[in-house]
C-alpha cells in the first residue's frame, strides 16, 4: 500500500497532495495556510496537513515526487538568456540566486522540509507529464486524448498525447518561446492586471469589447496553423529574458503604453481582452481538432492554466469533435503537485487502474474540514451569537430562507476544495433572480471590479432547464461556460445602445446575476455524489422559490486566499457585507451580533487570541 506525497513548490501556486494505494485521500494549496495569494514557497503547511489527513509521518512515505523537472528548466533559462545575451542579463541577475539558493538543489530541501525523516528516492516528472496525469488518472475514462497548455514547464508550452489503462504517452508538444498562456499572460499584464492571478479578470472582461484587434494579433504577434501550433514574433514580446511580457512594438502596434493596474478600464482594454480571447478559443478548438484525428479517440483530458479558460473549454464541448471533456478542477501548477504522484504510482510502479465513477476526484474537495465541536469551540471562545441545528435538513431549510429573502451567505461545510474554484464548501452564496446582486457581492462583499460575473451553482438534473449544454454533459468544477436558454433571456429596450460596461445596467435573462452581458454562465452542475450537503440547498431553497441555481462565488475578497478555517471565515464575515455565516451546523446571522468598525473587528480577534 504505497504511500506517495507529490509536490509543486517555487514557481506559482505551491501545492502538496497524497496518494495512498491509488486513492486521493489529502491535496491543499500552501496559499490556504498562509493567507498569501498564490504563496510560491515549500507547501510545509500543506504537506503537513495531508500526513495528518492520512495518519501518517514523513519516515511513513515510501515516494516523494515533484511536478517538474529544474534542471531541465534551468537549461532552458541559461540557453534562453545566452541566446539573446546582453539582453537578458537583468533578468539573469536576478533569477540566478534563487535558482542556486533553492531550485538547483530540491532534494535537500525537500528532505529538509520533510524533517530528515524520509530517506529513500526523490522522483522527478516532467511539467506535462504531471499535468497529463492530473487530468486522466482522476478522470472517469478507461482511454482518452490528453491536451495540456500552460504557460511553459521545462520547455514545453502545449503537448497532447493519450491515456490508456494506467498509461499515459505524450507523444507531440509545442516548445518554448511559442506559447498559447504567455500570449494571453501578455495581454493580461498589457490590459494592467498581474500575471498569473488577472488571466480570469481579462477572460471576465472580453464580453464588454468588441474583437477589432484578432487581426492584428494573427497577422503580426503569430502564426497560426492548421493544427493550432503557433510561432510567435518575438521582437512584439519581452518574456523570453526580460522583465515585463510586452515590448515597445507590441505597445506601438495596439496604441500607447501597458494599462496602469488600477487605473479607470477603457474600452481599448474590453476589446484587446474580448480579441486575444477570441485567438485563444481558435487555438484551442484547432488543438482539439487535429488531437482528435491522430487519436481517433471519443474523450477529452484537459490541463495545464489555460484550460482553466473556461470560455474556451465551452466551445471545445459544443463545437469540438469529442462526445466528452474531462477538465482537472486544480488544472495549473498546483494540479501539478496530484498528477506527479499519480503518475508514481501507475507510470512508475505500474500498478492498475480502474476508472471511478464519476470521477476519482471525490468533488475536488480534497482539504480540511472542522468538526461541529470545533466549530462550536472556536465560536463560543470568540463571544459569537449562534444558531445551532440538529441536522442537514434543518440547517438547509434555515439557510434557503435567508437566501431567498435576498441574504448574501457565508457557507462554510466539509473538506475545502483543491484548485481555484469554490464548489460548495468555501462558498459565498446569493439569489440569482436579484438584479442588484451582482455588483453588490463585487463592491460590498469581495471589493472587486463590478464587471466580474459570478457563477450559478444548479442541480445537475435541472441544468438544461436554463443552460444550452450538450445531452448527458456535466460541469461539477465549473469548467465550463454555457449559455443561458433563449426562454429565460429578457429583453431590455435600448440594451442595444449600451456599451462597456454600462452593458451591466440591463438585465439579461430571469437568472441576470449569473448572466454575463453575452447571455452565458459559468456553470457548476450539482449532484448528490460528489456534493450532497450542497445538492440538499439547492433543493431547499428550489422549493421555496421554484429556481434550483444559487449564485456561488469563492468565500475571500480581493487579494485574499479562499478562506480556509473557521477563523478566516469569521474574520471575513465581520469585515464585509456579508448578511448569514453557516459554519458546519452553525448559523450566525450579522444584525444579531454588536456591530463594530475595522478596528474593534481586529480587537475583537485579538481578545480572544484569534489574531
């Protein structure tokens, strides 16, 4: 019964998770733990958690693995930088300590990390391998393709190939300095968001803009072929040894300089944003396209960041050739961390594999989870007024009368979820039919730009009812954006005239808070087997109002991880306009507590040593 640790640490978004005897029993982002926004660092805090979960130590693992391969990236960066010498040489300057400090010997920090306690091998994969096995190991399907695209691992950019049993073959890729994410990073970083954390931000705002620069990019920044392969212009971009992503010509090309972040969105940033996402959905339905006819296989196993591109993934299930899609919740590099020990234990070990239905995943809730007597503890400790129920139906039945008396909801249940996205455990919770709900939830709640959509979370029976989805197609890690049905669209007189983001003031569809101005949704379909607390909501709160979706969006404001413990749950709940907190069975609602101002909110944790 092996029990293998895999991690993904020093580049973006360090992540550890456990494989024992071929089940997922344990996966977190370090992020979570620290309260640091896609903490890069070693996942000590992760990797603790997850020999905690299964009741083991550090002597106990008989496999630690790590999701890519640094000596191979290293060579890549020198080769890279001696390439375009003198050019690179800021950049070299800076990256080399690091490089020497930490990623060139990994084995001695891992085993000190580890506590000196594990002895034996240290294995290696490389970037897409792990991506590859994150996305087909977990997956319901017996054989599929595989398509992972990121930004780039050691040198590989995109690479495709198949899955088999317990077998994976990646058989082409697409190397370094062409790269689907690192022009989408590009532009991300031109429109004035951070690279790496604002891709979601520019997918959100390309719906306001108009496509008027998809020319530019396919006739100057690259070549597009047949097959979705790409060769970039590099004299447009300055990634490959510089210090920002863009370069003069590419800023001469699409009118004046980078965005300032924060500074007021115009309506050149709408339609770069909606034109380089109009590219990037060409890519990929081409990348399908041509891995469908070398494969000739039904299925679709997608990674790697830009497969969190969930516009795209839409498209590839409408309009691609494959019946089904299969998209890894935790697809970037924290992803990494569960594929590399998967592929231990099939690839290297060669142990069987039995496809799990419907899917090995188990919800992607993977995390922590707190006792009701934890629960009860921390909140009698803090001084906290509190509801307490006996069971799941009562809590349902109290929760779903909030909601639908317009309430925004805390909701706090079970283990946290792996990967970006809130699937019902860390949630924040809303009623769809309000109007009002989506900029209130931005402003008041998250403290984030008011063109931000939010998802509908709906029972997986009654998806169809409200969402132009293929037959039998599912989205339980909200993956995949849909369109709302034409009969739950409503039409707004002068909506027509609208444009950027006043194109918010007019209501859309019967669900407008989880309508984007395009008439679409990112959708998280819901089912009783990876998610039966939150399927019972759904249904309390369908039987009060006759609507079956919630608005669900991730339990953090801007800048600030998805929330983790019950502490960090109470802290948000004092510090926004949040109305309700569930925290397991306990319901604390905001107009019952003393209200208190920012400082006597930090005080308050102080006092009873919460700080």
């Amino acid at each position: 019964m092996p029990a293998i640790l895999g991690i993904s640490a020093f580049y973006h978004d360090s992540a550890a998770a456990l494989v024992v005897d071929g089940r997922v029993v344990a996966a977190a982002q370090e992020e979570r733990f620290t309260r640091k926004k896609h903490d890069a660092g070693f996942p000590t805090r992760a990797v603790a958690f997850c020999l905690e979960e299964a009741g083991i130590s550090a002597g106990d693992l008989d496999w630690v693995g790590f999701y890519d391969k640094p000596l191979l990236k290293f060579e890549r960066l020198l080769e890279t930088y001696l390439t375009l010498a003198p050019q690179g040489f800021r950049s070299f300057a800076q990256a080399l300590p690091v490089w020497v400090r930490e990623k060139l010997f990994l084995p001695r920090t891992m085993s000190k990390a580890l506590g000196g306690a594990y002895k034996k091998r240290f294995v290696f994969a490389e970037h897409h391998e792990s991506h590859a096995a994150s996305a087909f190991y977990p997956s319901p399907f017996e054989e599929a393709a595989i398509l992972t695209v990121d930004g780039v691992g050691e040198w590989a950019t995109a690479s495709f190939g198949t899955g088999r049993g317990r077998s994976i073959d990646l058989t082409h890729q697409l190397r370094f300095p062409h790269s689907l994410g690192l022009l989408y990073s590009a532009f991300t970083y031109y429109c004035g968001f951070r690279v790496n954390s604002g891709e979601y931000k520019l997918m959100g705002l390309a719906p306001y803009g108009e496509p008027r620069f998809a020319g530019l990019i396919t006739d100057h920044l690259l070549d597009l072929k047949a097959d979705g392969s790409i060769r970039m212009d590099q004299s447009y971009f300055d990634y490959a040894a510089g210090l920002t992503m863009t370069s003069k010509r590419f800023h001469r090309l699409f009118g004046g300089p980078p965005r300032k972040p924060e500074s007021p969105i115009t309506q050149r940033e709408m339609d770069l944003a909606a034109s380089v996402q109009a590219v990037t959905e060409e890519i990929l339905l081409r990348m399908a396209r041509h891995v469908h006819n070398l494969t000739g296989l039904p299925n679709l196993c997608l990674a790697g960041g830009v497969a969190l591109n969930c516009v795209a993934n839409g498209r590839i299930l409408r309009e691609g050739p494959f019946d089904r899609l299969w998209v890894q919740p935790a697809s970037g590099d924290a992803g990494g961390a569960l594929g590399v020990a998967l592929l231990i234990h099939h690839q290297l070990l060669e142990h069987s594999r039995t496809p799990q239905h419907p899917d090995g995943q188990s919800g992607s809730l993977l995390g922590p989870s707190y006792s009701d007597d934890q629960i009860e503890k921390f909140l009698r400790t803090s001084g906290v007024l509190f509801e307490k129920f006996e069971d799941d139906e009562a809590l349902c039945e109290a929760v779903a009368g909030h909601l639908a008396e317009g309430a925004v909801v805390g909701w706090f249940q079970g283990r946290m979820e792996f990967g970006p996205r809130a699937l019902g455990s860390r949630s924040l919770l809303g009623d769809p039919r309000d109007p009002d709900m989506q900029s209130t939830m931005n402003l008041k709640i998250k403290f984030r730009e008011s063109f931000r959509p939010f998802a509908p979370s709906v029972l997986l029976d009654r998806a169809r009812d409200y969402f132009d989805m293929p037959r039998g197609s599912e989205s339980p890690y909200m993956l995949v954006v849909a369109p709302v049905k034409e009969d739950h669209r409503v039409a707004t007189p002068g909506a027509d005239q609208l444009f950027g983001i006043d194109r918010l003031k007019a209501p859309r569809s019967t669900i407008p808070a989880v309508t984007h101005v395009d008439g679409s949704a990112r959708v998280q379909t819901v089912d009783d087997d990876r998610f039966p607390l939150f399927a019972r909501l759904l249904r309390a709160f369908e039987a009060r109002t006759g609507c079956p979706l919630l608005i669900n969006t991730s339990f953090n404001v801007r800048g600030e991880p998805i929330v983790e413990s019950p502490l960090d749950a109470y802290r948000g709940f004092l510090a926004t306009g949040i109305d309700v907190l569930a925290l397991g069975r306990f319901v604390i609602r905001k107009a019952e507590q003393k209200p208190m101002d920012r400082a006597e909110v930090e005080a308050h944790l102080a006092r009873f040593g919460l700080d």
